[in-house]
C-alpha cells in the first residue's frame, strides 16, 4: 500500500482554463427566483422590495461553468430568460 507521501498527484485545474470542459451542470432547483428582501432602516419599512435572486447563477459564472441543462419550462418563462440575458 502506497503511503499518502507517494501518491503522484494532479496539478489542480479551473474549468475556465480548459477550452472544451465536460463539466455540466443540471438546474434543476429555482436559478432566477424572485424573492422578497426583508425590510430594514435602509429600505422603505412599508413597502416589500422585490428582487431577483442571482447567487446561483453567480456561483455557477465563478466556478466557470461553461454548460447547462435548463428545463424547457423555464425557457418559456420570461422572468428566467431576462435573468440569464437571452
């Protein structure tokens, strides 16, 4: 059995470096929901702000996901496709 000391290891390598990644990801939870941001001293307290929620598609941009897999029916949802800029 090979000690951990000898074990020959990989260079690590960010997907945005490689041209073709075959890294995918399947969206299968909300990725451009619209939610309520909580009232605090510097919004209006009487009034709800709406907004959308771009932190998964910010997390999937950082770790330089390059495909997707969208189900259709979030395509047909205009609220989605303005998120994603299409």
């Amino acid at each position: 059995m090979k000690k951990p000391q000898d074990v020959e290891t990989l260079p690590p390598v960010h997907s945005r470096s490689v041209s073709r990644s075959p890294l995918g990801i399947d969206l299968r939870h909300p990725w451009a929901e619209i939610v309520d941001v909580v009232a605090s001293g510097a919004l209006d307290e009487f009034s709800r702000k709406r907004a959308r929620n771009d932190d998964p598609l910010m997390a999937l941009w950082e770790m330089g996901i390059q495909r997707l897999r969208v189900p259709l029916a979030d395509l047909d949802d205009a609220r989605c496709v303005n998120a994603c800029g299409c």
